[in-house]
C-alpha cells in the first residue's frame, strides 16, 4: 500500500507512489516488459526489470502516517468493481557506486 500525489494514468503511465523500501513499480494497464522498460528510463532512469506481473488495484481512502486521510494504492490480485488493470514490475537497481 503506497501513498500517492493526485495524478490522472492512462494505459502505460507511470503511477507515482511513495513509499518507504520501495519494491515495485507500478504503470497501469497490461503492457510489456519492453514497453515497461521504457516508461521506467524516462521516470526513474536507474532501474533494470528483473519480471513484471499483470495485476489489479484500486485507489481507496486511508490514514496516512500522522492520522490524516488521504488516497492510497491497493494492489489486487483479481479483477473486480472499481479495479484497473496494473503492471507490477520487480527490478534492480543499476547505479554503480565505484
């Protein structure tokens, strides 16, 4: 569960979540490890995709780390009501620090 800054996607973008440890990425809709890969050089330019997952999320209302609301990003494993169609993407990252 991620939180997130007020941002419309379309199919492919990159959703922007903020979270500590960070271990995926997340661009809506079904695409590509190729096309994944793309968007991920423009965003975040030091991530190499080890596997990507075809998944499911909702945005939803929570409590954010001091008590106040805010919307959150929940991922699904099944389709269902109000649920949008993500990549889940793994990677590495792949600055060197020599």
């Amino acid at each position: 569960m991620g939180i997130v800054m007020g941002q419309k996607t379309k199919h492919g973008d990159y959703i922007s979540l903020y979270w500590e440890d960070k271990t995926h990425e997340y661009l809506r809709g079904h695409v590509t490890t190729e096309e994944a890969q793309k968007v991920l050089d423009f965003e975040c330019g030091d991530i190499k995709i080890t596997g990507i997952r075809h998944t499911y999320a909702f945005w939803g209302v929570g409590i954010d780390e001091v008590g106040e609301p805010c919307s959150l990003f929940y991922p699904r494993e099944t389709p269902g009501r109000g649920r949008f169609k993500v990549t889940e993407i793994s990677f590495e990252k792949t600055t060197d620090e020599s």
